[in-house]
C-alpha cells in the first residue's frame, strides 16, 4: 500500500523534474537545513530596546503602529519563541547592546554593560541551542544626540563610544564562549551631516582611529567576527555619511574585519547582488543585512522579490555560500511583528532554496561559449519549475508548519491584543 502523503508525492515529482536538469533536491534541502540565518530582535519592538526611554535616532525609522509591541524582554523573549517555532531551518538571535536586561534598580551606560547584563539572553540561547550575534548601539542615546559618535570632534563623547565598542567585544566573546557558536558582532554608526560638510576627511580621521582604538583593545578572531557596516546616507544625514562604502571596504580590507553590505544601504539604482563576487574575492568573509528598501533604506519586509533571488544566486554560484553570514535587517511597525520575522526569514530562505536549485554549472557553461540565447531559455524556463513542492518537503522535515498565520492570529488573540 502506497502511503506517501501528498507533500511526499509532489516532492517526489520535484526531485525528478530538478534531477532531469541535473539538480539534486535532497542535497539543496540539507545545505539549507544548516545554513544559520540572524534573526533581529528589534523587529519585534521597533529597534526601541530597554536600557534608555530616549526615542529612536540615527537616521533610521520604524514607521506604523500596530498594536502588541513587546515592551519587555519577557515578552520579546516570547515573540521570538513563537517566530523561531514559524520559521524552518537553523536561526541565530541577533541582538544589540540596548536590548541589555538590568535587575530591578541596577542600569549602566553603554560604556559599562557587562556581558552579566545579557545573561538572560544566553540562557534562552542556551536553552534553545542557538548562536548570538551582536551589536553595539551607536544611536537612541543622549550622546548620540548631536549624530556623531565614534567620529565625534568633542574627544569625551568619542572616548564615550569607543568604551562602548571595547564592552561590545567583550560580551560578544562572552556569548560565542558560552553559546559555542562564532558571534558576528557588527559596528555600524549613524554619524554625518545634513549638509555639505566644510570637513569630510576629519570625521573620516577619527573614525578610523576610533576603531583601531576598539580592535586595538584585542578578541579573539576565531570567537568573535567583527564587521563593518557602510552606508549611503540616513534622515537628517542626507550629504555625508562618515561609514561610506569605499571608507568601510578600505577599512575592512586593512584590517582584516569582515565587510558588512546592508542592501538597503546603496542608491536605489545600486545592486548588492552585484558587489556581492566582487567583495568575495577580497575577504575571506563577507556579512549581509537582507532588507528591501522601498525608495530609501525604509527597512520594509524582505520579500520574495527579484533582487533578494539574485542575492541568493550570486552566494550560492560563487561557491562561497560558507563564508557568508546572512542575517535580517528591517523593522515594519505597521504589521504583526512577528508575522514580519516569519515572512521575511522564509522569503530569505526561499530564495536561497531557489538559488540551491539551479544548475549553475550548466548556466555558466552556456556563458563561457557564449550561448546566451540558450541560457536565457534555460534560466526563464526554470523559473517554472515546482520549487514549491520541495520547500513544502523543507518545511515538513524542519518540523515546521505551512499556514503560520493561524498560530499568528491565536497569539495575536490571545496575547498582543491584551498588551
Ligand atoms: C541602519 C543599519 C543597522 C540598523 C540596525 C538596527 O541603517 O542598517 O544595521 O538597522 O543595527
Ligand atoms: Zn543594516
């Protein structure tokens, strides 16, 4: 008696249409199964954090309001169970310094966290057998106020940030030390100006020295991968951005750090899966905020879309699928939050299935003889193909369920709603 269930009989169907180009499913399902994807903790507050009441800066905005934001770490804690539980595959929390968790009337500054002040995040990693990456949080603080941080002229406010960056280091080294997993901890700055500067270089001059006096301080590179985020501009820092694009891969490139590309972070016409190979055969490591900016860097929920598949394409054709970190940037105020990190996890996660299905091989071949008619037959044509049968296959063996939003709507019923 045949008592394959439907997922397995479309699955099976898929496997041979892929095989018949040459692509082996179950290969592409487990290459995915242990690709850890960094799941933000700030989707699920609107990047609001609990060490400080002061408003988010720095140039970024989460923009909506939809109701049954968590308002603390037990009830973050609980939006991410549920979202973990949503979302196939291997995850990794992504938190920043300002998600710091104080014992009732204990608080220090960022200059003085100490890695006991994220011992409750270890515990839930620890029990749930996830990694942490981290960030220190150059932004929504009174010595942020003014926009400049790490390249500030005033010497106690730099001074200030660069502690910051030292007490980041050591509790990333404490998280990778007691989780067992590497921690990618990412500096990114929110510093520039609204207008022409009179002085583009100095800031540059002080950032610069800024992180060598941060790195100067010394981790071990084999717990704690440091990246470097660049970007193009923020609200209020529309004509200079300190942390550009050829200032960051500069720095990185001398320093031996890991580039970090935020694909929201370049002009609209400006593609990150272009960079992506170009940046690969420089480091040995590359680091990427998936987002999807909608006109700026709006930060909107990574969707299914042309650009994230071509993200996905140029990781996996390139064969250094291994040393990319993937984590998620973006923040969408206006939805269920957690409906966010589930949709825009699992859009990340099919287009990387997407990109493990193609025959890449074949394709470039057709490249190198310059047969381009047939590879964009063979590339269109391939769009077709059942690559909803094999994620369903992906999801049944990651024990995860195909209809997410029912468990969304009882929570949203039961829970946010009584926020
Ligand atoms: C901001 C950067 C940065 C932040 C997070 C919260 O433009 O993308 O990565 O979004 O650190
Ligand atoms: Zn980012």
């Amino acid at each position: 008696m045949n008592r394959m269930t439907d997922t397995e009989k479309a699955y099976e169907t898929a496997k041979a249409a892929y095989a018949a180009i040459g692509v082996d499913t179950d290969a592409a399902i487990a290459t995915l199964s242990a690709l850890p994807i960094s799941v933000h903790c700030w989707q699920g507050d609107d990047v609001s954090g609990f060490d400080s009441p002061d408003a988010l800066s720095g140039g970024i905005m989460a923009t909506g309001n939809y109701p049954g934001k968590a308002r603390t770490p037990e009830e973050l804690m609980s939006d991410i169970d549920l979202a973990f539980s949503l979302i196939p595959g291997r995850k990794k929390l992504n938190l920043h310094a300002s998600y710091a968790v104080f014992e009732k009337g204990e608080w220090a500054d960022r200059d003085a966290i100490e890695p006991r002040h994220f011992e409750k995040w270890v515990r839930f990693a620890k029990e749930r057998g996830i990694g942490l990456d981290f960030n220190p949080t150059f932004f929504s603080h009174p010595k942020a106020a003014d926009g400049l941080t790490l390249s500030s002229p005033d010497e106690e406010i730099r001074r200030f940030w660069v502690a910051h960056g030292i007490a980041c280091l050591r509790i990333s080294e404490y998280f990778a030390e007691q989780t067992g997993f590497p921690c990618v901890m990412n500096i990114w700055i929110p510093d520039g100006y609204k207008d022409t500067p009179a002085d583009r270089i100095g800031p540059r001059e002080r950032f610069m020295r800024s992180l060598d006096e941060i790195l100067g301080a010394g981790y071990d590179r084999e717990k704690v991968k440091v990246t470097l985020e660049s970007k193009v501009f923020g609200i209020g820092v529309e004509s200079y951005t300190v942390g550009s694009s050829e200032f960051c891969q500069s720095y990185v490139l001398t320093r031996g750090i890991v580039p970090l590309m935020d694909n929201g972070h370049y002009h609209p016409t400006e593609l990150v899966s272009d960079k992506i190979s170009a940046v690969l055969l420089f480091n040995k490591n590359l680091a990427l905020h998936i987002t999807r900016g909608v006109r700026w860097d709006s930060d909107h929920v990574v969707r299914f879309d042309d650009e994230t598949k071509e993200i996905a394409k140029e990781a996996v054709a390139s064969g250094r699928l291994s040393d990319i970190f993937f984590a998620l940037d973006y923040f969408d105020a206006s939805i269920n939050r957690i409906a966010a990190w589930v949709i825009g996890c699992r859009n990340l996660q099919k287009a990387l299935l997407c990109a493990l299905l193609t025959p890449h091989d074949r394709l470039k071949a057709l490249q190198d003889r310059g047969d381009y008619t047939h590879l964009l037959a063979e590339s269109e044509e391939e769009k077709l193909l059942p690559l909803g049968a094999v994620w369903e296959k992906f999801l049944s063996e990651s024990k995860a369920v195909s209809d997410y939003m029912k468990a969304i709507d009882r929570y949203e019923a039961d829970v946010l709603s009584k926020r």
